[in-house]
C-alpha cells in the first residue's frame, strides 16, 4: 500500500511535469481533441424493468444509423458509454451527471420515461452537453424549457394526438368521451385531442380518467355505456392498453362504440390484446406496414442485423442516429462548433422509414401522422391523418 506522503509526491511530480508541459507547448489543445480523439457518446437509456426493451430497440437503431455509415461520426471513432436510468426520475440527474462528469461524454442520447428525461434536461442545460431526446415526448423539453443543445427526434406527448380529432369528426363521430390516466403524458395527450377534435366541430361528454398504473376499468367502462358517445378517445400504453382493450371488448363496446387513441395504444401489444385489438383506430408518426421503399429497406436491415423486427421506437433511435450524422459531418466531428453544429441539426431533412422529417424551430419533429387500423394483429395505414404536423412549441424562446 502507498504511504500518503508517497502520494503527496507523485501528485506534485505529475502537476510539475504537466506545467513544464504547458510551458513548452506540449498538452494537446482541448480543440485538437475534439477534433482527434473518439467522440464520447452517452447512452442513458432504460436497460431495466418495464421499458427495458424499449431502450434495447433505441439503441439498436441508432447504432445501426452509426453502422451505415462505418461506424464514426464526422470522421471520428466512436467510444459508447452507456447507463441504465432504470426510467426511475429520482436518478435521473444524478445517472445523467455519470455521463457528463465522470464520462465527459459529448452527447447524452436519452431516454424513454418523460420523468427521467427531465433530469437529463436539468444536466443539459446546466452543463451545455448535446442532449438527443429518442423518445420522451413531454411537452417541456421542446416547449417553455427549450435549449439550443436540445434536440427531440420522436414526438411531443400531443402531437399524435393532435392528428385525431379531424379524423374522428370525418367518420362522423361527433360526440366523444375521452380515457385516460391522470398523469403528465394522459394530460398532454389529452391537450392534442381536445384541440384538433373541438377545433373540427366535435364535442366531448365526458373526460374520464384515474390513476397510473391503475388498469380497473370496469367502472369507467359502465359509464361509456350508460352515455352512448359516438366513440371513445384514449392514451393508454403497455400492458394497460392491452387490457384496456381487451376490457372494453369484454364489456360489450367493441363493435357498438368506435374506440380511437393515440397509437401507443396498439403499439407493441397486439399479440397480448388478441381479437379484442381488431378495428382500433390510432393515429402515429409510423407504421410497421409502411409500403415505402425506405421503410422496406430499413425493416430489412434492422431484422439482419439484430435478428429482430423493429418498431416505432427501433426507427427513433435510427432517426436519432441520422440526426447527429448529419450534425457531425457538417462540422467535421469537432464538436467544440456548437453554432455550426446546431445549425446543421436544426436545417436537416431526415430521410426516415417513417417518411421524410424536418426539425421545428423549437427542436420537435415536423413529421407526418398515420391513421391506422388494427386488423389481424398489424396496424394498417389507412392514409396520413395530418401533414407536416407542427408541435406548437409554445414559450420555446430559442433565438
């Protein structure tokens, strides 16, 4: 074991030998390493509990975008530092600081949980670290608390949302109730309904909801059909959409009462909700079943290289990876140009397997969104519901 006085020694030889260093020119420059050394990249994603393969199918994508293009970025290798954020908001900041403190990362890439997300925005702004949002869709990060470092390549929480309402009302559909958990996502997605629903004329009955992750419906369920609307709206995800699902076709609705959502509602739960799924209607910025030669090509790829199929949150993260591509090469991997880097992000096109996007002036995508049904277990495209759908960015003050 080392005394503490030999220690002391090596402490003051090494700080010596670094000032001789400095006074003959030899450190190298903080701007020749950004420019050199491997880009450091933080993977804060869940790796853990509940939304543990989501994070697996992010980081699957991105690291095929990366691997399309020989696996660097603007020139420069690239060296993974990754933390599984356990979609626990209590670590939230604490696990971001891992990456930009202790790992020095230049790029934070995550994360799935809106909560969690917050506390990776905190340490962005904060620190100035690039900050990739592959999913989280709360309304903050791209609305009031917007940042110049801050870039989100899914959604907002409403815009799927947003695209329903008009599609409703051209069924015929014009009284609704609309469903949900009473938390931060159930509210936003609600904000993106109710808006583009009244907006086209409908009205809603009744705003229903109760507590997440409650999934006893069967009350809720009673009083949809004792007010006969002419169809039902909701945001449910996980296995409480699938038994929302399957509960509502066990309460004899499916069928009598048209049932919408957002299309986390049939997302990655199909197999779990079975017949009960069949005629669902949901509106989202993709779909498996997307006859474009892009998405074909994707899938294709996607399913090779991880002996998987991908879905909305696999394109995310490939998306997410198409983005900093274009960041990176446009400065040459020298992320010390954040003018010249956030200028190149915020004009990219990204030429997506969901279809082309654009980024908004408050970092949120400008995409299209798809109605969809479900039939025999795969949600159909029945056309796109909204065109280049803007999230509102409202308060976003990013000059």
């Amino acid at each position: 074991m080392k005394t503490s006085s030999t220690s002391r020694r090596q402490v003051l030889s090494r700080s010596a030998a670094l000032i001789g260093a400095a006074s003959t020119g030899l450190l190298v420059s903080e701007q020749a390493q950004a420019q050199t050394g491997k880009l450091r990249v933080g993977l804060m994603l869940p790796y853990t509990g509940t939304f543990a393969q989501l994070g697996v199918a992010i980081e699957n994508g991105f690291r095929l975008a990366i691997n399309e293009q020989g696996g660097k970025l603007g020139g420069r290798e690239i060296e993974f530092f990754k933390v599984d954020d356990e979609s626990e908001p209590s670590k939230g900041i604490e696990n971001a600081n891992k990456l930009v403190q202790r790992d020095k990362v230049d790029v934070i890439v995550g994360t799935v949980h809106s909560g969690v997300q917050m506390g990776i925005h905190k340490v962005a702004r904060d620190s100035g670290v690039l900050s990739l949002i592959p999913n989280a869709g709360v309304h903050a990060a791209t609305r009031a608390q917007c940042a110049p470092n801050v870039f989100r390549t899914s959604f907002s929480n409403s815009q799927p949302t947003r695209a329903l309402g008009a599609a409703m009302m051209a069924k015929g559909h014009k009284k609704a109730v609309w469903i949900t958990w009473k938390y931060a996502a159930g509210d936003e997605a609600f904000e993106g309904f109710k808006e583009s629903y009244t907006a086209a004329g409908g009205t809603i009955v009744k705003e229903l909801g109760l507590p997440f992750p409650n999934v006893e419906f069967q009350a809720l369920l009673t009083e949809i059909a004792a007010l006969k609307p002419d169809a039902v709206a909701c945001f449910f995800a996980g296995g409480g959409a699938a038994k929302f699902m399957k509960d509502y076709a066990a309460a004899g609705l499916q069928g009598k009462i048209p049932l919408y959502g957002s299309g986390f509602l049939t997302e990655g739960v199909l197999d779990a909700a079975g017949p009960a799924a069949n005629g669902v209607m949901t509106t989202l910025h993709y779909s498996d079943s997307l006859e474009t030669p892009r998405n074909k090509e994707f899938r294709l790829n996607y399913a090779k290289t991880f002996k998987l199929q991908p879905d909305v949150y696999a394109v995310q993260g490939y998306d997410t990876g198409l983005l900093l591509i274009q960041g990176m090469n446009a400065v040459k991997g020298d992320v010390t140009k954040k003018v010249e880097l956030y200028k190149a992000m915020e004009s990219a096109t990204i030429n997506s397997p969901r279809g082309k996007w654009t980024m908004s002036k408050a970092h949120n995508p400008v995409q299209d969104i798809y109605l969809r049904v479900v039939e025999n277990k795969e949600n159909k495209v029945l056309g796109v519901a909204a065109k280049a759908l803007a999230d509102s960015g409202a308060g976003c003050k990013i000059s």
